[in-house]
C-alpha cells in the first residue's frame, strides 16, 4: 500500500506510527500541480512524501 503527503512533520511520524515506512518524494510535486501555495504548519508543502506499507 502506498500512500502520498506532503513534506510537514504532523502526518509523517502518524504514518510512521502504523506501519509505513518512506519509500521516496515526488521533488516540487505541491509547487508544479497547484495554483496557490499549500501551508501546513506554518510551512509551505513543496515535496510530496510517498510512504509505503506490505499487508
């Protein structure tokens, strides 16, 4: 299973906490396929965070 977030520290350690582990990012992904900048956190998502997990 595979799952993409963006590059901020609250949804990374969740995914972490079931199971997942960083499989690689998607470099600019938030910057080429949206308008508006994306702020979580007070940080700008610029690199999409594929995590995986085997069932």
């Amino acid at each position: 299973m595979l799952v993409g977030t963006g590059d901020s520290p609250f949804p990374i350690p969740f995914y972490q906490a079931c199971g997942f582990t960083i499989s690689h990012q998607i470099d600019d992904f938030f910057i080429c396929h949206y308008d508006q900048p994306i702020y979580e956190g007070g940080k700008q998502l610029i690199h999409m965070i594929i995590l995986k997990k085997r069932w």
